[in-house]
C-alpha cells in the first residue's frame, strides 16, 4: 500500500506524458510531486446523464449541451466591444454561442474541438443561442459523470490533461492507497476508505459517490490538523511547569466588592474556570470569547490580580500601541486605590502598581521601567507584544493576557516560556475583541481550552442600526445626532477608514472635524471634540475627559474609539464610509453606544459600492448578536483571513471548508481527542504520524515528535 509520503517522494515528470514543458507548467500551479497531482482536486463536476442533444432545447430553459465546434469568429461591435461567436453541432442541430469581452474565446474554441457548454436558452432571429455560456473543454473523456479541473490558462494547462494525468496516475498507484485512520472509526463514522475516495473523487461513478469521496478527504484534512493541535495542547500540559497559584484570595475579593456591578453569571462563571486553570499544576492556555460589551476586561484583569496577590506579576498585550493605551487607562482606573503588601513601607502596603511600555515610552522612563520590573515593583505591564520580544525581564511573570488574537503563535509562546518564574510557564488568557464562529475557533484556536461569556450586562438596550444610503438619509442621520444631543445625549462620528496609516487617518479626522462644526456643517454649533490616535496621551486624556463630563456633545475620531471608550451617556454612533470597515470592525465600533438605558443608535454612511457591501450592512442592520454575525463574516471572507498564518505548516484544507464543513469540523475534533489520548505520540498509528509529520514544519516536528 502506498503512504501520501511515498507519493510526496515521486515527481509529476515520472509520468507518462510529462515532458519537461508540461513539469514547468505544473510546477508553476503547484504541482510538484505525485501526491500534489492526486490531491489537485476536480473544481467541479459534469453529469452527462444531464446533457441534452441541441434539437431537443427549450427556450429560457438551462441546458448542458456536448458539441463540437464548427466555426468561430470574432469581430467589433458598434459598441467597441468584442464579440466571440461559435457554431456548435452535435449531430441534431445547431447551436450559436456568443461571448462578449472575452477576446481569449476566439482561440480557446477552436474548430473541430469538443466542447461543453451550460447556459440559458435563448432564440435569437428565429436561431437557438447562448450568451456567454460556461464553457469546458473536456475532451474526448469518457464516463457519465466528467470531472473538470481548476485550470490555468497562464500555464497553459487544461483540464483534460490534467485529468489525463490524473488517471494515470491513480492507475499506476497499486495495490492502492494506505488507509492510516483505524478501520473501528471508519465503521463508526460511516467513512469510506482513503483508496475509494481518491480514486472516487477524481473518476466518480455517480455525483453521490463523489459526494461521499468529498467527506472523507476533507474529514482527513481536518483530522490531520485537530491532531496536531491537540498534540500541541497535550504536549504543553505534559512538558510545562506551571505556577499554582492561589486563588480565592483577599486582593481578588477587594477588587470584586469595589466593582460598582455584581458580575453576571457568565462573568462568574469565566473566571471560576480561570481560576481552576491557575491553581492547577500546568499553565493555562485558554480563549476568552465574548460579545462587545459582555465585560471581559473585568474578567481579565481577574486573572491578573490572581497572579497579582500570590506575589507574581501580570501582563496585558494589545495588537497596537493606541489599543495598549487605552487598556493602561481602563486598567488603571478599575484598579485605582487597591494595594499590595509591601516590607518597605510602614503600614506594610503600597499602591498597586500598573505601567505602560510602548514605542513612546522614552529610553530614561523605559530604564526605570525595567529596574523596576525586574525587582517587582510594577505588579501589571501593559504593552504591545513588544513586551515579549523585548528584553523584558520581570521579576516574576504569573500571568499574561492578550487581547486580539491572530498574532500569537508557537514563536511567542516560546518567549513567554522564559519570562516566567524559575522554569514555570506563565498563565496564558487570549481574548478575541468580538466573537469568532465556532468551528474556526476550534480550528485556529483548538490547542486552547475556551470561555464563552454569553451574557451582556443587564439593562443594556439593543441598538438601532441603520444604513442611511444616499443623501436624503444621511441627513436624517445627522438630524438624529442634533435631536439626541438637544435631549441631553452625546454622539460619536467615525470618519472614513482612508488608510492603514495612523497620519492619514488623523489629518482626515482633523478635516472632517473642521468641516462638520464649521459654518454650513451639518453639526454646527454644537460642541465638537475631536480624538485621533496622532495626538498625545495627555491631550487625548483631555477630549475624553471632557466627553465624560459632558462638556462636548459630539466626539469626531478614528477607530481609535474602538476599544476602551465608556460613555454610557451616548446613544449615536455616525459611521462614515461604513463600507470600508468590515464586519466585526463595525460591530466592534457601534458597541460604544447601548450602554446605558436609553435606546442608542447607529448610522451608517456610504453607497454600499464595496464588495458584498448589501450583506455586510444588511447584516448589521439586521443582528446586535456578535455571534451570529461572525458567522457571517465567515460565509463572505471566507477562512482564508480567519486561518491566517497562524495555523501555517498545518493549514493543508484544500477541500474541507469551516464554513460548509461545520459538523465535520467537531467530528474531527473528537476523533483528534481519542486517538491522541490512547497514542500520545501517535505510536501505533504510523500511517497518519507519517502524514501529519509531513505537513509539520521542523520546529513543530521536533516539539511535537520528540520521545
Ligand atoms: P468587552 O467585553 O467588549 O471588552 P468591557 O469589558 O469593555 O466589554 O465592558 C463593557 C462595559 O460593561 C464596561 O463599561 C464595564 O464596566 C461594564 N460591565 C462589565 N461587566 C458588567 C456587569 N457585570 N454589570 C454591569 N456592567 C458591566
Ligand atoms: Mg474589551
């Protein structure tokens, strides 16, 4: 039996057929070796049982129709467009089909080739046609169901090569493919075998057997990448050190009886499984999910007052120095006049201490800073990951807490791993900003244990939200922004996302600002404030200041609102150009109103000309729930942007897809569980740890593999 690896070793050009001009075209999509070519997967599939002879067309009706092509012309129109037209005849009749402003036709049908073309019927001049049909050139292929490759007109490659080659390469595959999940799972799950589904999926006898071939390679895509992630996260339970700390102390109860609310349930419950973690043995590695406004921070800064009180220190990573200054803010004041024991003082106490490091932070601050990191005299850092690649070193690193994943990977975890106590790990809390889908949290995040908080604070008001196209609606936009700030409320306006760059969004800002308060401005005469991440940490301390205590009406700002900012005295959000922001950025956004009694509104502003724009803001308009509209996101982006580089050397999904493949996803999971729980290094399961071992890079491989 043949291994995916013993393929992986034979390159394409062993072939019959593969000359070095076709290796070259191969190459450059991607296909090396034998295994690539058996795992180019067919785009879609041709059921010629479906096909019809062209006598037997019915006008406006869709149809597939096997010809072959007689004549082709191409020519001007008045217009200036180009028109392809072809004469197709299968031996019943004739067939016209025309193509507009695709030139390449001319060439692609040329006369006397076999074609495939699938379109709506329609007559013209009294003659059956076409307009710009879906075309395939398939050759002269046999067999009822044909199945029809992703081909590149670059490389010059088409899909009956492809398929050629496909079959021949299957053909001299024998005995067959080794099958390396456990026949007992394959019984259960009702999979077929490995052999019956590579064979099935390139040359199916029906579409139900691809159907079933489908399942079972995309269920090893997703197996071969659960295992490794739970390896990943048995191996850090095994291997790491972590710090027992002790929980249900004194400085915990002081925070939670000066926090001016009781905790929700999930609130309490989140940080009893934290806790659990922490005074367990291994270091915790667990995903915090919640909604905007579900109150993580609070739970967060739980975990770190934990590591805080047994005499450890803390630290909360932000993906941007804006974002880490804001934590610094909002942390600060929730842990404002809360103290630590200390042997230097007389009444044995001190303040507790939290400090801010970023690229702002001058070389005089930053040497004091890490003198007094290092001798323990800072209990909470709050920074960007710089943090961690720095020469940081803390007295005795407890507990660390990133908001805003994706950019927390095996590297620095690495790191982490040296700034804790003696040879213990640190306590790992990762929060998302706003919620992600379930499967692909267990896709991008399955080496981690998960929290859901799944309840907002009570007395939170659902926001209206409405996408204001067109000019008559953004005036009633603006007009609900003076209504509600003649009734005593405060407004924010989000203007346009122009650029990634900090400066650009802070001059547009600035102009918007002008613009809107000057004369003839939608918002003059109201009492304008202006936030963007360019000015300093004083002068932003001062607008905030000011919005707080209500001595502006109306903030004008970048994103940089987006986290942090806590008014509940505000009930408009105006978004301009909602469509350059996607999804959970404008969820995350409009989660700065409705958090008070009142009802609160969102606008947002902008044509909708943006890709998938009618379902983004269709969507939003439609949820407040951030779950719901993470699902969303998936369905439009796709997984490529959730995966990320994050998951990289383990991201081999060519078929399975998070989105379609949910259930599969979970199975897969499951599945991962049992079989790494009895063989913890795979022993006894050569076929897939020879498999996974492949896809791994090096780093992983050793951490992994190693006896
Ligand atoms: P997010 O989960 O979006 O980070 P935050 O932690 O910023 O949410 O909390 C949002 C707001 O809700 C803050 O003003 C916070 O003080 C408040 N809050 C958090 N927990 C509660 C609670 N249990 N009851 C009332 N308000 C709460
Ligand atoms: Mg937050």
């Amino acid at each position: 039996m043949k291994s995916l690896p013993d393929l992986a070793g034979i390159p394409v050009d062993r072939l019959r057929g593969v000359g070095p001009k076709h290796a070259e075209a191969l190459r450059e999509t991607g296909i090396a070796t034998i295994l690539d070519l058996v795992t180019f997967y067919p785009r879609r599939y041709i059921d010629r049982s479906n096909q019809s002879p062209i006598a037997d067309l019915v006008e406006g009706q869709p149809a597939m129709v096997l010809a072959r092509v007689r004549k082709t012309t191409s020519r001007r129109t008045r217009q200036g467009r180009t028109m392809v037209e072809s004469e197709l005849f299968d031996g019943s009749s004739y067939l016209r089909v025309s193509f507009f402003n695709q030139p390449w036709r001319g060439r692609q049908l040329q006369e006397g080739s076999e074609v495939t073309v699938f379109g709506k019927v329609e007559r013209f001049r009294g003659r059956l046609q076409m307009t710009n049909p879906v075309v395939d050139l398939v050759g002269d292929r046999t067999g009822r169901i044909v199945a029809v490759y992703p081909q590149s007109e670059k490389a010059g490659l088409m899909t009956w090569q492809l398929a050629g080659w496909v079959t021949e390469a299957l053909r001299r595959v024998q005995p067959g493919f080794d099958d390396p999940l456990p026949a007992r799972w394959r019984d259960e799950l009702d999979l077929v075998s490995r052999d019956w589904a590579l064979r099935q999926i390139h040359e199916p006898d029906s579409m139900a057997t691809a159907a079933k071939a489908r399942t079972r390679l995309a269920f090893d895509e997703l197996l071969r990448l659960q295992v490794v992630l739970v390896m990943r996260k048995r191996a850090m339970e095994r291997e790491a050190k972590g710090l027992r700390h002790r929980v249900g102390g004194e400085l915990v109860a002081r925070f939670e009886e000066r926090l001016p609310f009781d905790m929700t349930a999930a609130q309490k419950r989140a940080v009893d499984e934290i806790t659990t973690d922490m005074a367990g043995p291994h270091p915790m590695h667990r995903l915090l999910q919640g909604d905007v406004g579900a109150g993580k921070t609070v739970v967060a800064v739980m975990a770190l007052l934990t590591a805080v009180q047994g005499g450890h220190q803390g630290a909360l990573m932000a993906p941007t120095e804006v974002l880490a200054e804001q934590h610094h803010a909002g942390v600060s004041q929730l842990l404002a006049a809360l103290t630590v024991p200390s042997e230097d003082t007389l009444f044995a106490e001190r303040p507790l201490e939290v400090a801010l490091l970023t690229n702002r932070t001058t070389a005089a601050e930053r040497n004091r800073l890490h003198q007094r990191l290092a001798d323990g005299s800072v209990d909470i850092l709050i920074g960007t990951h710089a943090l961690l690649t720095e020469s940081v070193a803390f007295r005795s690193l407890g507990c660390v807490v990133i908001d805003e994943q994706h950019r927390f990977g095996v590297e620095q975890r690495a790191a982490l791993r040296d700034k804790g106590a003696g040879d213990a790990v640190p306590d790992v809390l990762v929060m998302t900003a706003t919620p992600i889908p379930r499967t692909a949290a267990m896709t991008v995040y399955g080496d981690l244990d998960t929290t859901i908080l799944d309840e907002l604070p009570p007395g939170r008001t659902p926001i209206r939200t409405h996408w204001a196209r067109g000019p008559l609606e953004e005036a009633s936009a603006w007009d609900m922004v003076r209504s509600e700030v003649a009734a005593g409320h405060q407004a924010y306006v989000v203007c346009p996302l122009i650029d990634e760059s900090e400066k650009i969004q802070a001059k547009s800002a600035t102009e918007e600002f002008a613009r809107l308060g000057g004369p003839g401005g939608e918002l003059e005469n109201l009492r304008l404030g202006l936030l963007h991440g360019q000015m300093t940490a004083a002068d932003k301390d001062a607008v905030m200041t000011e919005f707080r205590r209500r001595e502006l009406d109306v903030l004008v700002s970048t994103t940089v609102i987006e986290v942090g900012v806590d008014v509940p005295n505000a009930t408009v959000m105006v978004i301009e150009d909602a469509d350059r922001f996607g999804i959970a950025q404008l969820h995350q956004l409009r989660g700065r109103v409705g958090r008070g009694a009142a009802v609160s509104y969102c606008y947002l502003l902008g044509e909708g000309l943006g890709p998938d724009s009618e379902e983004r803001l269709g969507a939003l308009e439609r949820s407040t729930d951030g779950f719901e509209l993470a699902e969303v996101d998936l369905e439009l982006r796709g997984e490529g942007t959730i995966l990320g580089t994050r998951q990289k050397g383990a991201t081999d999904l060519k078929l399975a897809s998070l989105r379609r493949d949910k259930e599969l996803v979970a199975v897969a999971r499951r599945v991962a569980f049992a079989l790494v729980d009895d063989h913890p290094g795979l022993e006894g399961l050569p076929g897939l740890a020879a498999e996974i071992e492949m896809l791994l890079e090096e780093e992983d491989r050793a951490y992994l593999f190693k006896s």
